[in-house]
C-alpha cells in the first residue's frame, strides 16, 4: 500500500504514526467507552503537566540490578559513562 494513503495520528502530539485504520485512541475509546476517554484524558493533561495525578497511569519498572547504559528508551545512556565504565 501506498504511504500517502495511510492515515496520520498521535496519541500524544509529538510522535506520528501512520495507519490504514482509524486513531488508536478513537478505536479504543469506541470499544471501551467513557471509562477509556476519561483515562485519556487524565494521560494527556498529565503528559502535558497540566495536572498531577494521585496515583502514577503508568508504571515501568526495570528487573536489571544494574545499569548498562544501552537501553533504548533510557535518558541515562551516555556515551562517555559507557566507555568508562565498560571499556576494560
């Protein structure tokens, strides 16, 4: 399939994703309903730190006992530390 034919969307207005459906968040919330809509909504308010909420809506927890700096995802990785520490 051609990419211009895709659908564009973000759930968070920084990353685009493409799709040849519809917004996974309106999908969702057709599915699921109000409850869904109203988690969202409590997401997006705090990822845009219009509000803190009482408890975390998302929780990642790492099961390593210790760091070697090449995760992906991690603010932590550095170039220099993972030399330092890792270039014996």
């Amino acid at each position: 399939m051609n990419l211009n034919m895709k659908k564009k969307y973000t759930t968070d207005g920084k990353v685009v994703h493409l799709s040849n459906d519809e917004a996974i968040n309106i999908k969702l919330s057709k599915i699921i309903g109000k409850k869904f809509i109203e988690y969202r909504k409590k997401w997006d308010d705090a990822n845009n730190f219009k509000s803190v909420p009482d408890f975390p809506l998302f929780l990642q927890i790492e099961l390593n006992q210790i760091c070697n700096f090449k995760c992906p995802h991690c603010i932590i990785g550095n170039k220099k530390l993972v030399e330092k520490y890792y270039s014996t």
